[in-house]
C-alpha cells in the first residue's frame, strides 16, 4: 500500500461571486489555500476496485453507493482514460465534515489521482488531467494543484497566486451539513468584481489586511440556512490573537487567521472544551 497521501481542508481566503453563465452556473473569483489539516488516502493493487472508509466522519458517507464517490469515479475516469482496469483497493481515512466547505470530496478525488498515476507509474498530459478534474467537480481542479491559487470562472480558471506569509488556521463546524447549491440557490443581492492582487503579504497582519475589504458572497445565504455560523464566527473573532474570521466556501465551516501557532493552537483547544459538540482543527496554511 502507498504511503497515505494528505487530502488537505481547502480555504476560500475570500470568495466574490461575480456573474452567472447561461447555463446558471455561477462565476467565481477567489483566493484558494490549503491547510495541513485534511483527510488521508491510500492505494494498493487488487483484484478489483474497493473503496474502504475510515475516520471520525466515516459514518456520515455510510449512506452514499460507492459509485457515487468521487474518489471512486476519480479512480474509474483515469482507468478509463490509461485504457486500464481500476484493480486497486483505496483506503479513505474521513477526518473532515461532509458537506462543509473546505473542499473535502474535491481533495479526496485529487489525492487519488496523485496516488494512482504514481501507483500505476503512468502519466496523463496536464490537459486530460485538468479536463477529468474537472469532470469531477468544479473544486477539484484547484485541489488537484494543491497550492495557493486565483480560481475563476466555475472552478476551471486555475492561475497560481502568491506564496503565502506563514499564517496558522483554526477551522470549526457546528457540525451542520450544508449542500452548495441550496447556498448559491439562497443567494441574492448584485455581483461582486474580481479582487485579486499581484504582491506576496510579507506577513500574517498583511494578509489579512488584503483580505479585510474582500469577502463571502455566499455568507449571508449561508447565515439564513444555518444561523449557527454568527456563533462560529464570533466564537473565532474572540480567540486571542485572532487576525480575521470567515466563512470558507459554502460554508458551514468558518476559520480564523492567526500570526503565531500557539494563539491558533490555544485557540482552537478553548473552543472544543467550551463546545464539545462542534468540529475544531488548528494547523498551518500550506
């Protein structure tokens, strides 16, 4: 078995909606980061395609067909695309929410990509790659990537962004499912414009002034679905040494900006003791 691959949690540093296509899906800018929190996945030869799911938030896929997960339709489109048999057990350990914004699913399925052409020693040219990530799901794309990044258009418009300052993260979850489109169906209100910058922030404070005239456009549907977000949020302004608290995505996860590991780590451990019932993590930005 291949070594376990990190499927890391992905940030929306900021999200704007700025138009819609004919075919009402929405069009996107965002700053996209990854934090070295996520779920873990590996890969070995078999005599047919297994998916086995572990973790903390196995449960919660119980329900789902195999066939229906996208590290399972990851695993059978490249097959499909290399002209070979998806013989492979995949082993998913499930550490992060489901439906929560932070791109779970997406990140599964690009970690299996990864895993796979290196279990198979094959290559896919970087179009093919990019055409089935996308077939995937709109977030996988950028997941596939794995580094800082603008996306734009409805996920497929990937330009790499500048590096990031060393910035720690505590993510929380009221542990409340939230489907993205009920979020982007909920939405309402005029479009936003493109926001990015050319400058690398020399350090967590200036990130997060870049960040602190930017936004959620999908926040306030996601507040009127789960009115448990206000209390995430405030929860995360009020850790010491807090920089920025936002909603991530469609939500419901939320996350807080730190300069420094302790406040972030400290942070994070005063949460999950106040509310045992929440979902709480605390790492670094990738």
């Amino acid at each position: 078995m291949t070594r376990p691959r990190l499927a890391p949690a992905k940030l929306n540093l900021y999200l704007h909606v700025v138009g819609r296509r004919a075919d009402g899906f929405h069009r996107l800018d965002s700053l996209i980061a990854f934090a070295d929190i996520g779920d873990r996945l590996s890969v070995e030869p078999a005599a047919a395609l297994t998916l086995d799911i572990t973790g903390p938030f196995a449960s919660e896929l119980a329900g789902i067909v195999p066939p229906s997960n996208l590290v399972w339709r990851a695993a059978e489109g490249l097959a499909r695309r290399l002209g070979r048999v998806p013989a492979v057990r995949i082993v998913l350990e499930k550490n992060l929410p489901v439906a929560s914004g932070i791109g779970g699913g997406s990140s599964d399925a690009a970690a299996a990509l990864r895993a796979l052409l290196e279990l198979w020693q094959a290559r896919l040219d970087d179009q093919g790659l990019q055409e089935l990530a996308l077939e995937l799901g709109a977030d996988v794309p950028a997941c596939l990537l794995g580094k800082t990044c603008w996306l734009g258009g409805v996920g497929e418009e990937i330009v790499p962004a500048p590096p990031l300052p060393a910035t720690w993260v505590v993510l929380a979850n009221p542990r409340r499912a939230l489907p993205t489109a009920a979020v982007f169906k909920a939405r309402q209100g005029a479009y936003s414009v493109p926001a990015r910058f050319a400058e690398p922030s020399a350090n967590a404070a200036a990130l997060v002034r870049r960040l602190a005239d930017r936004r959620n456009d999908l926040a306030d549907a996601a507040r009127g679905l789960v009115p448990e977000i206000d209390t995430v949020l405030a929860r995360l302004a009020r850790g010491e040494g807090a920089l920025l608290a936002r909603m991530s995505g469609s939500g419901a996860t939320c996350f807080g900006l730190f300069a420094t590991p302790d406040a972030a780590h400290e942070t994070a451990r005063r949460i999950a003791g106040e509310i045992p019932g929440w979902w709480v993590a605390s790492g670094k930005l990738l």
